[in-house]
C-alpha cells in the first residue's frame, strides 16, 4: 500500500464532497427562500454518511446548519 496515494486520494474525495455539498446546500437554501418556505433565520439538524462497500464502513455524521448566528432575533 502506499500511504501518500491513499492520503492524497482520500483528499481529492473529501474536498470533491465538500465543495459539491455546500453548493448543493446552498442552492436548496435560495430556493426554498425564494419559494418563501423558509424564513432565513432557520438552523436545520443536518446528516451526511459515508460508505465504503469494499470496507464495511458506514458511518454517519449529524450536525446543525444554521442560516443565522446564535444570538440572532427570532
């Protein structure tokens, strides 16, 4: 195995996953803005899973996106 393959190519994959996730995220915020289903002021509990099938690896990850700060007004 060669370490700094697997590291370079686990990095590819995240940043590939992380830049296509926040477009996804952000695209379906404006439209649910523009479609006034959402106020904007809104934080959504947010789950991602990773599987790998030739590994036996599937995990899950649970966070909050939030559309404004903590001490924003309701």
């Amino acid at each position: 195995m060669n370490d700094e393959e697997l590291n370079i190519s686990i990095r590819k994959f995240l940043k590939m996953v992380g830049v296509s996730s926040q477009r996804e995220i952000e695209r379906a915020v404006a439209a649910a803005l523009q479609a006034g289903t959402i106020a904007g002021t809104e934080s959504f509990p947010a789950k991602m899973t990773l599987e790998i099938a030739g590994l036996r690896l599937d995990v899950a990850f649970e966070g909050e996106i939030r559309l404004e700060g903590r001490d924003a007004a309701p």
